[in-house]
C-alpha cells in the first residue's frame, strides 16, 4: 500500500529552464532498515538552495500557485549539465512522526516516535528515511528537532576536525550564523578559542551577547589590525569559511601569515613555516575564490562536508556527537526561524527572495501541512 503526500521538486533543462514545483506524490512502504516519517517541520538551509534554486534569476522569474519557473544564466547551467533532465526532491533534514516501518528491528523500534531525520527529501508531506539517520526527539517538538542534524553536526564537525588535526583554536567567517552561534556555544563549552568574523556591527552584538570573545568586524577601517590580534591572541592558524568566493579566505591567509612572520627569529625569504589551513563549506558568495598566495608555502586550502565527515568518523565519535546534540537540542544546539511558511508559502515571490539571501537571523521553517 502506498501513501500520497505533496511534495517539492525541483528540475533543470539543458536550455536553463528552473522549475520548482508541488506535486502530488506516492511513497512506497518502507523496507528493511527504512521508516515513513510524516514530516512536520523542515529547516531552508543554505546547503538546500543549491539544489532547490541554485544562483537562477529569482527576480525576473514566473510565479504560480505551487510553481516557480526560472532562468538558470551561464556558467552555472553548464556547470550543472549533470542535473539537466532530472527531476529532483529537495530538503536535506526535519522532523516527524514515524508512521510506518521496515521489518529490522531498528526501524520497528522507532514506530509512532517523533525523529529527527535527514531523507533529502524533507519539503514534503512524507519522506523515506534510513533508521540509522534517524535521532528519536521523545518530548522535543518537531519544530524544535527539525534542525537537529545539519548545523548542530556541522559544528560540532569543526571542532572534531580541528581536534584530529591538533589545532588548538579555530577561526570561522560569517560568525553570526545560526551555525556560526552554535559553533560559539561549542567551543566555549569545550574551551576551545575562537575567532570570530562578521560582517555587520548588529552581528556583532549578536555574538557580544553570547558572551563570545574575538569579534571581529569586515566592514570596520581597521579590520585587519583586529583580525592580526585575534589571530595573535589565540593562535588560530585553522579556520572555516562558508562564503567560498570573493577574497575572505585570502585575507584570512594574509592575517595568519602576517602573526606568523612577526613571531619569527629572522628572516626567510620563502615566508614562515607555519601551517595555515582553512576550509570552504558553503557558497554565499558563487564568486570566483580570489587567492594572491602572498602568505608562505605552509598553507592548505580544502572543501568541507558533513556526510564525507560522518562516514569517515569513528562511529563511537559520531554516536557521541548525536547524544550531545540530543541532550542540548534546546539550549546549545537551538535554531531560531524568522518565519514558518507551508510548502505553497515557500515557493511565493516575497519568501524565495528573502530566503536565498541566507541573511543572518532569517532563518524559514517549512511547516509541510500549514
């Protein structure tokens, strides 16, 4: 027997046609070690855009109830040749309730549970899901559980990176993110030292209120002169950045060199021996990253994901990670949502053009049945 729900997809033509678009779905019983979740809530993340609508004009697009049609521009249509043709669900995590299962007892175990879940096909009524990325919520609400998978495990992601690869510190742009806010309540928890680069005086409030330490502002004159000091203070040679184009990580290699060459006993014509390693993990910016390598030649610049990361992990390092997110879901790992919109509200004009611009403090919450 088969369950029917309204779901988003989302296709992109050869010519650079973009349609999203609700369409009514069925979804087959789960098997083995798969559960049905009745989806309630599901977070926009950043990390969904790129699927969901990409860098298409949004602006000068046709909207219909339930539809949007865009234009993809070039490069990114022909970048995106791989996706051309297919028709496409979208929504990495939320929550729900489970309402069927497959026949391992793992999944039996979760029936009539409320879960956190990460289908990738979380824009919908129902969804599909792998038990074992399943976290049982108990009393949690789904609104509260929907973004327990996505920002929470990336950020504590970081800082088990940054442990593996013995950095005693990290440095992280666009801090004022949700992520961004967890990764500050991380490490103060954790004692780990922190810089933090925002954009904005308000960002920076933000964080102050946190009571997080190493602000440092990228609109303010003497920006470099602060990046130096923290940088100095805290020794954060290790850093993640999220805009991923334009110059932030080349600034970021400048300031680190720069600490570095101060420290040094004489001079070397080939820069210091420092290690300098940052990680680009999202696209704010879909910019060219701009490097003038003027920083040495100990420096590693490298992409970050979370699923990469999760199977890769030792899975006592993974079980540890998600207890700790369960046990703080509503405190450390707590996301805040802007504005909560069905899945007809997310794909009017008003709302695609204010999400996408994934400013701080405007996170959405899809809630799939109004």
């Amino acid at each position: 027997m088969t369950t029917t729900g309204k779901q988003i997809f989302t296709t992109l033509e050869s010519d650079g046609t973009l349609t999203v678009e609700i369409a009514e779905t069925q979804f087959p019983d789960p098997t083995g070690n798969q559960v049905l979740v009745k989806m309630e809530a599901a977070p926009i993340n950043p990390s969904d855009l790129a699927l969901l609508t990409g860098p298409s004009d949004l602006e000068n697009a046709q909207y219909s109830p339930g539809k949007i049609v865009a234009k993809m521009p070039e490069p990114f249509n022909s970048g995106a040749k791989g996706r051309h043709g297919q028709r496409l669900p979208v929504g990495n995590e939320g929550a729900g309730e489970v309402i069927a299962t497959g026949d391992s007892d793992m999944a039996k175990a979760l029936l009539g549970k409320r879960v956190a879940c990460v289908p990738g096909t979380a824009f919908s009524q129902y969804a599909i899901a792998d038990a074992t990325m399943c976290l049982p919520l108990g009393d949690i609400s789904a609104k509260d559980g929907a973004s327990a998978f996505v920002n929470p495990m990336t950020a504590l992601g970081f800082v088990e990176t940054a442990k593996a690869e013995g950095a005693p510190s990290i440095l992280h742009t666009a801090a004022a993110s949700n992520l961004g806010q967890m990764l500050v309540r991380i490490c103060q928890e954790d004692g780990v030292p922190l810089v933090n680069i925002v954009r904005r005086q308000e960002q920076a409030d933000i964080l102050k209120g946190m009571g997080a330490e190493n602000i440092v502002n990228s609109c303010d004159d003497d920006f470099m002169n602060q990046l130096r000091g923290a940088i100095d203070a805290t020794d954060a040679f290790f850093g993640f950045d999220p805009i991923g184009g334009g110059q932030m990580v080349d600034t970021c290699f400048k300031a680190m060199e720069q600490v570095a060459v101060k420290k040094m006993s004489e001079y070397s014509r080939y820069g210091s021996n420092q290690q300098k390693k940052m990680y680009i993990y999202g696209r704010l910016d879909l910019g060219p990253t701009m490097l003038t390598p003027a920083y040495g030649f100990g420096w590693t610049l490298s992409g970050w994901l979370l699923t990469p990361f999760l199977q890769n992990a030792e899975m006592e390092t993974v079980l540890r990670m998600r207890q700790r997110v369960l046990d703080n879901l509503t405190t450390t790992f707590k996301s805040n949502y802007t504005r909560e919109v069905t899945l007809e509200g997310m794909l009017e004009k008003d709302a695609v053009l204010q999400y996408r611009q994934m400013r701080t403090g405007e996170k959405y919450l899809v809630t799939p049945w109004g």
